[in-house]
C-alpha cells in the first residue's frame, strides 16, 4: 500500500490531510476527537487578540438542490481565553505525539506582540506556527489578517520578527485577495520562513434574502462581506497553488507549500498534490460531514496512488506542474472535435442548444430518416405528451465546422455520451509566440491574420 506518512518542513503526520484552522479546531476535546477518527494533524484555531463574535455568522451557496458549494463566514479568531488555548493545545500535543499540531496566531503588528505569542505557542510543545496572513473580514479592519498578506512588505517585516524569535517552523498562510499573490509568497521567502500555506478565504457577499431584503447572513439587520471556502473555491486555490509551484523564487526555495480550499474529496486531494502541495487542509466539508470523511480521504487517496504505481506522498508531490504553460505557449496547430455516442445519447438535445445558440453552431439534430430538422422547429413535446426517446432526432457534430470549443462535453448530462477525439490539422505545429515572432504583422493587423487564416487553412464561421 502506498505510504501516506509526510514531514512537511519537519513536522511529521501519518498521513497529509490536517484539519485547517477554523471552527473543526476550535477546542482540544474536538482535535482529540478528529485525532482518533485518524486525522494527521491539525491547525489550532486562530488565537491572538481579544475578540467578541456575532451570530449569525455562516452564510451559504446553495445551488441546483446542492447544500453548501461554499460558505460565508463572519467568524472571527478564537473567542476563548487565551491561557485556555494554551492549556488545550499542550494537553492535545502530549497525548498525541505523532500527529501534527500547528497554532494559528494573528496579533497586532509589533515585534513585541509577535515575539510573546511565539514564546507562548513554543511553550505547548506544538511542532509549528501558521501566521495568519489572510483572514478577509473583522481582524483586518484592526490592521491584521488580509490587511498584512495584501501588503508583501508587511509580510515580510513581520515573518522576520517571528523567524527571529521561533525554534519551530513557521508557515506563512497567504491571502488570495490580492492581484498576485506570487509578491506575498516571494516577501516570506526573503523573511526566511519555512513553509507556505494557501488559500485563506475569499472575500465575498454570499447573498440577499429576496424577501426580507436583507444581507446573508443577517445579523441584526445588517451583514458585510466575510470569508468564502468550500468546493466552489476549490479552481481558485488550485490556480494560485500552481502559481507558486511555477514561480522561480518560490520554486527556488524549496519551501513546502500546505494547500487548501475546497478539498472535499480524495480526488481533490490528489489535485492538491500534482500541483505543488505537500500537506492538505480540509474545512468545509468536515463542517458539512464530519470527522469521519477522513476515512475515505484516505483509503481513496491511497488506492489511486496504488493504481499510479505511487509509493509515497513525495513522488505525487509537483508531478503535474510542467504541464502549466501560459495561452502564448499552446500549440495553435492541435485540434480536437466534439463526437457524440448515439448508445449513450438520451436526446436530451443541452448540446444542440448550447451549440446552437451560444457557441459555433455545429450541432444538428437529424431524424431517424437521416434527414435534417430544421432549427427550433422541433419541440420534444407533442399534443401535450412527451414523445419517446426513441422518436426523437439525434444530435449530431459536423466535424468540418466543429472548433473544438469542448462546451457540449460539459453540458452534456451523461458520463463519456460526448467526447473530446484529437484529429489532424493538417497545419504544422505553431504557438502563438513563435508565429507572432516570425510574423508580427498577423498579431496587430486584421488583413494580415485573413491572409495567415487563407494560407493555412484555417476558417471561421
């Protein structure tokens, strides 16, 4: 079976999936709890600065009869006394010696304020700190969270006030509300510290109530913006997560880099991985289903590592990362079209409409004696009755004028009824870089372009 045990900047786990901070590692009976279910570590909630929470503080998106594709919080660090924080965190350590346990810290920006708070998580016995560089809502409007990540010499002045004071590694967790956060990640290399963690929460307005007029979540009449995670964040945390991992400086350093956002799936995890992580955080769907997800996280990771001939965490670790190229460095040359199995087919006719009406019109719907019907002048309904799926036209591609746009396959309802099938060109391989290097009059003049289009082939519709 494939090893799943990690030592991610020295902090040892029997497996990569830790508990993120956030309300699943408010207190130590819950991380003891998460440990015997068999969680590899966690991230201690935030402790920091005195701080009162409101209710209600969790919004969701819900969509399509699906709960929470992602939640909305207005949740602050830790409400509990420090000292109690503390006395948990020791507790959880000593009787949990092989699993990670990481404190989250976020105090005002002085060296005094950092250089306690350190001393103080070092005292516990926890292997590492997560500075808290990212949270969108409250501790920002007090000149922490977001307001030190969006800000890479804040980050990097403050790293520096705790890499001079910490004996244990030290996380830096990044913010994604920010252009690039490439900067932010560069500023804690320079500072010194040993790992990276993203993405914290998107900021964000979950929703109106329709009906009261009111903001979710309503506190009192009156809601704000607040931190977005779940699934539906999941393509933003993978886009920055690659973005580190193709960055030269923070490629350079070798820091390893703790991904989050959106994992809710064993599947998920293994994505966090080939892009660069090398421990995995898990929120929202503890949230939504509980400790004992981690269960299928980890049988369902470790089998497909099996399948791949995977032996460790390590090997997976990065493995997709060359495949990042930017649009310049596409082959321009590469065709695919969209080919549909009429076996599979239900003659639910989404890819006749989405191609039809808002893509290149290459779809035709044709009856069962192979002739055309016309456009819109079908109607699955008849007399009232909905009419056999048998009787119905059959949507098909036309090859010729199909651009491969790849819009039918994800609207299509029904597992491998659409697939992508690469196909000759019959134009020589060409990015857009090097034909705009050899021929730069076809990137700045429409004419020019027509004749390139004439010359090899290429026509639009």
């Amino acid at each position: 079976m494939a090893d799943l045990r990690i030592n991610f900047a020295g902090i040892r786990s029997p497996n990569p999936f830790w508990l993120a901070s956030a309300p699943p590692t408010n207190s130590g009976a819950q991380i003891h709890k998460a440990f015997e279910y068999g969680w590899g570590g966690a991230v201690w909630k935030t402790i920091g600065a005195p701080v009162l929470n409101v209710s209600n503080r969790y919004g969701a998106w819900h969509y399509g009869g699906q709960k929470m594709l992602a939640i909305n919080n207005v949740e602050l660090i830790s409400d509990r006394p420090l000292e109690v924080n503390l006395r948990e965190i020791r507790d959880v350590k000593r009787h949990w010696p092989d699993r990670a346990v990481i404190v989250s810290a976020m105090v005002e920006s002085t060296p005094e304020a950092w250089r306690d708070i350190v001393l103080k998580i070092e005292d516990t016995g926890a292997d590492g700190i997560e500075l808290n560089y990212g949270c969108p809502h409250g501790m920002s409007e007090r000149g922490m969270g977001s307001a030190v990540g969006q800000v890479p010499e804040y980050c990097e002045q403050i790293t520096r006030w705790v890499m001079d004071v910490a004996k244990i590694p030290v996380i830096v967790k990044l913010t994604p509300n920010i252009t690039n956060i490439v900067y932010p990640a560069r500023a804690a290399v320079n500072a010194g510290a040993n790992a990276l963690s993203l993405i914290n929460t998107i900021n964000s307005i979950v929703a109106v109530d329709l009906d009261t007029l009111e903001i979710t979540p309503n506190i009192g009449g009156k809601g704000g913006h607040g931190g977005y995670a779940g699934p539906a964040v999941k393509p933003i945390a993978l886009n920055m997560l690659s973005a580190l991992g193709t960055d030269e400086v923070v490629r350079r350093s070798g820091l390893p880099i703790s991904g989050m956002g959106g994992i809710s799936t064993w599947k998920d995890a293994a994505e966090f991985l080939l892009l660069g992580a090398s421990s995995l955080q898990v929120c929202t769907a503890v949230m939504h289903y509980g400790y004992r997800i981690i269960e299928d996280l980890c049988d369902g990771l470790s089998n497909w590592m099996d399948s791949k001939g995977f032996k460790s965490v390590d090997e997976v670790v990065g493995k997709s990362l060359h495949r990042i190229s930017d649009f310049k460095d596409f082959d321009l040359a590469f065709r695919a079209v969209a080919r549909i199995d009429p076996d599979k087919c239900i003659k639910c006719n989404l890819c006749y409409v989405a191609c039809n009406d808002t893509a290149h019109q290459c779809i035709d719907l044709v009856d069962a004696n192979g002739n055309l019907v016309q456009p819109y002048s079908y109607d699955v309904r008849s007399n009232g009755k909905h009419e056999a799926v048998g009787s119905r036209p059959q949507p098909v591609v036309r090859e010729e004028d199909c651009v491969g746009c790849r819009l039918c396959h994800n609207v299509c309802p029904v597992e491998g009824c659409i697939e992508m099938v690469e196909v000759p060109s019959g134009r020589a391989s060409v990015t857009w870089d090097q034909l705009t290097k050899a021929r730069p009059e076809v990137g700045s003049d429409w004419e020019a372009m027509e004749r390139y289009r004439e010359e090899v082939g290429i026509e639009i519709h």
